[in-house]
C-alpha cells in the first residue's frame, strides 16, 4: 500500500514542484489619490532630482538652478514634471517589455499520470505511471521575425515620447509669447491712458478759457474710458498667463513663480528671424529636412516597417512548428522508453489569407505614410507663407513708426519754438506710440510665424534642444 502511494506520489509532486518554482508572486499595488496629489504638489524646479534630470539633458551645469525661465527652460521642466510625457514614457516601457516577450522561446511542457490495473491479465505490478516532456521547436526564424516587429514598434513608442515632448515644447512657446506679448500691450497701455489723462487735462483747461468746447472734449474722454477699460482687462490677465504657463510646464502656480520669467526684446528676437531667412537656402534644407525627419514621419515609416514584419512572420508561419516528445513510462512491471514527433498540419491552409491581410494592413501604413508627407509638404508651404507675410507685415509697420517718429521730431521743435501749444504735441505723442503698438503686434505675429515653422517642420532654429533624446 505504502508503494502504490508513493508511486502514485512521486510523478504528481514532481509535476507541481517544476511548475511552481519559477512563479513571481503577485504584488499589489493600487491606485492613492491622496499620494498622488502629494506627488504633484512636491513636484519642484529648485530640487536636486530636476537638477540631476537638466545636467543628464546636457544643460549647463554652472547655470544650475534656473534663474529664470525661458522656452528651454520651461521645457526641461515640462519633460521632467508633466504628467502627459509620464503616460508616453510607460507606454514606451510596455513597448519594451514586449520585446522581451516576443524573444522567449516557447517553454516545453511536463506531463504525468497514474493508472491502476485489477491485475487481470496477469499484469506484474498494479500500478502503471509514467513522465513525458513536450520540447516544441519554432520553425523557419518565427521568434526573431516577433521580436524583430517588436522592435519597430518600440521605436513608434520611443517617437511617441518625442512628439509629446515636442507637443509640450511648442505649447510652452505659445505660452511664452503670449505671456510677453501680454507685458508689452500692458505697458503701451499703461502710457496710452497717460497720454489721455493729459489730453482732457489740458483740453479742460482751454474749455475753462473758453479756447475750446465739450463737444472738442468728448471723443477724447471716449477714448480715455476705453483706454482705462483696455489696461483693467489686460492687468486682469497676468495671474492667468502665468498659471497656464505654470500648468503646461508641469508646477504649482506657487513653485513656479519662484523663478522668474526671462525677458524677451522682441525687435531683436525679428531681428534674428529675419537675418536667419535672408539666405533662401535655409528654408529649403529646412524643408527638405522636414521630409525626412519630422517625428511623425519616422513613427509612419517604424509602423511600416513593422508591417512588414507581419508578413513576414505569416509566410514563416506556413512551415508548421514541431514537438519532440522523449517520455518514460513504468507500465504493470515494464519499463517503456519512447520519443514522439508530432507537428501542425495546414489542412485548412489559412496563411494565404492571413498573408494577405497583413499585407493589405501594410498597404493602410504605406498609404498613410504618403498622405503625412503631402501634408507636410502643404504646411510647410503654408507656414512659410505666413512667415513671409509676417516679415511683409513687420517690414511696413517700421517704415510707419519712422515716419511717424519723423513727424513727431517735427512737431517738437515746433512746440520748443512755442508755435504750437502742449495739447497738439501730446496728440502727436499719442499717435506716435499707436504706432509703436502696431510695430509689438507685427513683431509678435512674426515670432508666431516662425513658432509655426518650427512647429511644422519640428525642429528649433535658434536652439540645440531636442525633445528626441530625453533620458531618465
């Protein structure tokens, strides 16, 4: 009894123990809200792990930490902090991790079993048990031609965190712009509503000695009242540009005002573009570059590429795989060696089909591919346009403000020489800084346009940065 236990024992026990041994234990983790939230609020630009984070992205160590913030700066921080790149780079980390999976080879199976016999046949021994190993063996490279598709598709992965580091960048830019372009159209206001404050100060004062009459007064006052009501509403906007700019660089309003934001000469900032655009030969390598390395265009060509792969794993997958079998069986008293072959037979005969699926799933990619590039042949075209109707557009409003300035300068010896009284040269003043307003607009317009270039062909013209080669 004690040996037909055991014998009973033994081929089961095994089985479990070979099975069980290289289990991972499950370790859960689940999702804390509050963590979380603490974790998004301990997020801070002036800490060690982001200073660690800025040197590995080859920035300056000696300009550590940021005195101010600008686009590049604003960018490392949303790459390190926003959790947008966080979902991107985990992707890009299961992407990985299926390529591991798709190089394991197929593990081969143990199998057991126990019989018992009446002995009716004379049978020696009672008990029959036996042990067999299945050992499969992938034909024709399968495994390769798997991780080979997991591959390019880890690189589609890998070109995801890019776009969406580019995505951040450009977005923070906009920001920017929108921040200084807020400064400057405060500040014209701030000085348009003195202006209009001395005019009915002094259009007051002729009214008192009968030179003029209210109906002179009133369409200055109309202009006052909306000059007051323009600089409340942009006063208003600041806190809001600066918590959006906060938010889009991944902080806390209250960490990110710790450093100041970076000042921005925006005549010279036109003046670089314009210089930069003079020489057309930049454009066009410009242009041609954008054909070839635009972040999208490289993932299409990587989601190609692992199409390909997919046909290729559907013709491998015609040569069926085979299992070798070797087993011991102790039958009724006999030992019994034996070895098995077995493979799949493709009597349905599917592959033609799956071969052709996959190849039609790799004509979509193709055809995708070309519909991306003419797109970004036709905003290319587009963004260039506008980038020269911006220098067009800055080009007229300096010669209108020389002109301007000119007549001012005319106007003010008249008013040293006394032939004109205070009231005439404030409005020249006036008039003058309308034009200074239209001169910050169309500069702003064209460093919009040149955010827009750099946003079609996606690549910095005045910066080393590249959100392609973030590193943990």
């Amino acid at each position: 009894m004690h040996i037909s236990r055991l014998a009973f024992a033994l081929p089961v026990a095994l089985v479990f123990w070979l099975t069980g041994c290289a289990n991972t234990p499950y370790v859960a983790k689940p999702a804390e809200p509050q963590q979380v939230t603490q974790k998004l609020l301990a997020k801070d630009p002036l800490g060690k792990a982001f200073k660690t984070f800025c040197i590995a992205q080859n920035y300056p160590e000696n300009k550590l930490p940021f005195t101010s913030w600008g686009v590049d700066e604003l960018t490392l921080s949303a790459l390190y902090h926003h959790t947008k790149l966080d979902v991107s780079k985990a992707q890009l980390a299961a992407a990985k991790a299926a390529i591991e999976s798709a190089g394991m080879r197929t593990s081969p199976t143990l199998g057991a079993h126990v019989a018992r016999s009446n002995q009716a046949n004379g049978d020696i021994r009672p008990f029959s048990y036996g042990l067999n190993v299945d050992i499969p063996i992938e034909t024709n490279n399968k495994r390769a031609l798997r991780v080979e598709e997991a591959q390019h598709l880890a690189e589609a992965a890998r070109l995801d965190v890019a776009e969406t580091g580019w995505a951040l960048h450009s977005q923070l830019k906009q920001d920017w712009l929108d921040y200084h372009e807020h400064l400057a159209r405060t500040a014209y206001l701030k000085s348009a509503v003195q202006q209009y404050d001395k005019q009915v100060a002094l259009m007051q004062k002729r009214i008192q000695l009968g030179l003029s009459s209210n109906s002179d007064l009133a369409p200055i006052l109309t202009q006052q009242t909306n000059m007051h009501a323009q600089l409340a509403q942009s006063t208003s906007r600041h806190d809001t540009l600066i918590a959006r700019m906060a938010t889009d660089a991944g902080l806390t309003q209250e960490k990110f005002t710790q450093i100041p934001v970076a000042p921005l000469d925006a005549e010279a900032a036109a003046s670089d573009i314009n210089t930069f655009f003079a020489d057309p030969q930049h454009t066009n390598n410009l242009q041609s570059d954008a054909l070839l390395n635009r972040i999208d265009i490289r993932r299409s060509l990587a989601k190609y590429a692992a199409a390909e792969s997919k046909i290729k794993q559907e013709v491998a997958k015609q040569t069926p795989d085979i299992s070798i079998s070797p087993g011991f069986l102790f039958e009724f008293g006999d030992k019994i060696w034996s070895l098995g072959f077995s493979s799949l037979l493709n009597m349905l005969n599917k592959n033609p089909s799956l071969i052709h699926k996959a190849e039609k799933l790799r004509a979509v990619e193709g055809a995708q591919f070309e519909a991306l590039q003419a797109t970004v042949i036709g905003e290319t075209a587009q963004a260039k346009a506008q980038l020269g109707a911006a220098q067009l557009q800055l080009q007229h409003a300096y010669l209108q403000r020389s002109s301007q300035l000119a007549a001012l300068q005319r106007l003010q010896k008249q008013f040293d020489a006394g032939l004109i009284d205070r009231l005439e040269i404030t409005q020249a003043e006036t008039l003058f800084n309308n034009h200074i307003e239209s001169t910050l607009t169309a500069q702003f317009a064209l460093l919009r346009a040149m955010a827009r270039f750099e946003d079609v062909i996606q690549r910095t013209i005045h910066s080393q940065f590249s959100t392609e080669t973030i590193k943990p």
